[in-house]
C-alpha cells in the first residue's frame, strides 16, 4: 500500500492505530509506518497511535486524541473546567479521568494525564459533537465533583478560593440540583459535606458581590 492510497482509506481517521490499519488492509506492514514517520507524513503520538501530520490541532482534537489512547477515559478536572469556563486559564495540557490507573503521557502534541476513578464513578459524561466525531467530556456538575473527589486537601473557603472559579458562570452553567444528584451518588458522607461547603462559599462569594 503506498501513501496515498493509505491516507485515502483513513482520511475519517483523527488518530489511528496499527490495529485500525490492520482491518483494512491484513497485509499492511508496520515498517511503513516507521518510513512515513520519517518522511514527516505521519507523527506518533504515544507508542502504537499516530496522526497525519497536517492535522490542525485544537482542544477538541487533542480532547478526542485523549479519549482514544486510554480507554476508558473521559475528559474532566482542570480541562473540562477551563472548556466551560468555569475556571480562568486555559490548561496545560489534557486532563481526564479513567478507571484504569493513574498515568501520564509526555508527547509532542501534548500532555495527556488520566486519574484514576472507581468504576462506579464512571458516569456524568456526554458524547460532544466534534468535527463529525463525539468526544467523551465530563458534563460541568460532574467536572466539579472529579475535581472535588480527587483533591480531598481542598476543604474550606480558603481551599476553594484557590480554585478561582467564577460564581456567575457557575450558577448559570452547573445545576446545583444535577450536582447534588450526583455527589449523593459518591456515597461517602464526608465528600458529600466538602461539596455542600463548596456550594455555600459559592453562594456568598454571588451574594457579596451583588451587594458591593
């Protein structure tokens, strides 16, 4: 197969793996893929996951990328947070939670950290429309509590001032009620008093500055 003819059959493909070389064409040989490489045709992303060089990268594209090299995986904490604003900068970096275990990929498109979740804490993601793909992403109240859960030194005002999160977004992008939902899901009665600590120093933080 040369390349033209290999880029023709995974044209639909934003990250692709030998395995997914290997159902359309059961002869292919991996050293193409180590000639291409070199030729600056195709990068490697992490060992056995490549992409085409002249892909534009964007967050959703390195969010999908996430998705793709660790599985189970979805994108939450710092970057799902940054993607609905909810915090102030952007993150460096993918961030994701999984219930493999806790890893962390240095590449050269980026770096892509996963924390580990118990398999019952594997919920309260959506599948985002992207590019005519879908991209597994926390939805905001669960971002919040993964982000919560994973840092339990974060207990008190001063702890969740830290965090700078901006109340006004917050109260109009997160469902209190969704978030409360799914905490009690958690079922541990000290995470469920940190979020409920977390949601009134949210609440005066709003009720402050509508009477400065």
């Amino acid at each position: 197969m040369n390349y033209l003819t290999f880029r023709n059959f995974m044209k639909d493909f934003t990250v692709f793996s030998l395995r997914d070389i290997l159902r359309i064409e059961p002869g292919f040989h991996r050293r193409r893929l180590n000639e291409w490489q070199a030729k600056g045709y195709i990068r490697k992303v992490i060992k056995g996951f490549y992409i085409f060089s002249d892909l534009t990268l964007d967050e959703l594209i390195l969010f999908e990328i996430a998705n793709r090299i660790y599985k189970p995986s979805y994108v939450s904490l710092e970057s799902a947070l940054a993607y609905y604003q909810l915090i102030p900068e952007s993150v460096f970096g993918v961030t994701s939670v999984s219930t493999r275990r806790t890893y962390r990929f240095a590449t050269g498109l980026a770096e892509f950290r996963f924390r580990t979740i118990k398999p019952g804490l594997f919920f309260g993601y959506e599948l985002m429309p992207a590019r005519g793909k879908r991209v597994k992403i926390a939805r905001p109240d669960k971002a919040v509590l993964d982000f919560l859960y994973l840092n339990p030194g974060l207990r008190s005002g001063p702890d969740f001032e830290s965090l700078r999160i901006d109340t006004d977004r917050f109260f109009r992008t997160v469902s209190v009620r969704a978030l409360q939902a799914a905490a009690a899901r958690f079922g541990r009665k000290p995470f469920i008093a940190r979020v409920h600590l977390f949601l009134e120093h949210l609440r005066t933080l709003m009720s402050e500055a509508s009477h400065a």
